[in-house]
C-alpha cells in the first residue's frame, strides 16, 4: 500500500485552483489534497469516507490524491491538465443533494479530449514515466542489494 503525506505547495495550490474551477466549491463541497508515494495513475479523486468525514469532523467531502513523483516530471500545463482531468470525474447532482464519482473507465478521457485533443498523450506520458520511475526502483534496489553483498565480502 502506497503511503500518503502532505503535499507540496505549488502541487497543493495548483489542485486548489482547478478545483474552484470546477465550480464544486460553489455547491459547498470540501477538498483535501494529499500525496501518495505511489500509484498508478498521477491524479484521482475520492469522496471522503467514513474514517475521513470523522477524523476531520466533516469537514471533507472529496481528496485529491496527488503522485508528486510523475507530477514533478511533467511540465505546468501537462500538471494542470491531469489535476483537471481527476477532478472532471466528480460532480455533484443537485436533484438528490449528493456528491458523486464517475468511475466508467474513459469518462475522463472523454471528456477532456473535447477540451484538450492532445489529452491522451498526457496519459500516456504518465504511463511512460511510471514505468520508467519502476524501473529506476528496480535498478537502485538491485544496486543496493549488490552494494551490501560487497560490504558483506569485505568483512
């Protein structure tokens, strides 16, 4: 399980912005932005469950759950366009007062290739550079093991 940890103050505010962009402030609904060490996309939204409505006393309706890692490899725009992508998955249906996620599986590529053509090259720079990023784990684990290997010899 990947861990979570407070986010970083550009990513932290450029996920505040898109979403007061997405109007979802405006009906009311509570964002909390956090950080995973890892996953497997840059960008996704949750409602807030129940240990989370009662850690924060209600006061969050929807994390965002930023993978800084992939997000600090990317350019602003590419950022921007990601957090905004996550965050169309979320909506809010007046008619039953409830907040609610859209988990079809190309709902958000749908949607944001209407606004962005070039959305899907995003994602799959995303993919591109996570694969990258497990592989750089690979190879600094393996160095590491041999590292140790060596110290052992040496003693």
């Amino acid at each position: 399980m990947s861990k979570i940890f407070e986010t970083s103050e550009d990513l932290l505010n450029l996920g505040q912005s898109k979403f007061i962009e997405s109007g979802l402030a405006d009906v009311g609904i509570r964002l909390k932005v956090l950080s995973l060490t890892k996953s497997n996309v840059a960008a996704k939204v949750q409602k807030a469950n129940a240990t989370t409505n009662f850690i924060s006393h209600g006061q969050i309706d929807l994390v965002l759950f930023l993978y800084e890692d992939i997000l600090d490899r990317l350019d602003e725009d590419a950022r921007a366009r990601l957090i905004e992508g996550a965050l169309s998955n979320a909506y809010y249906d007046t008619e039953k007062d409830k907040l609610n996620i859209d988990n079809s599986p190309f709902g958000e590529v749908i949607r944001m290739s209407k606004k962005y053509p070039n959305y899907i090259n995003d994602l799959e720079t995303v993919e591109l550079t996570i694969e990258q990023l497990a592989e750089e784990l690979k190879e600094r684990k393996a160095a590491e093991k041999e590292a140790k290997k060596a110290s052992k010899s040496h003693e």
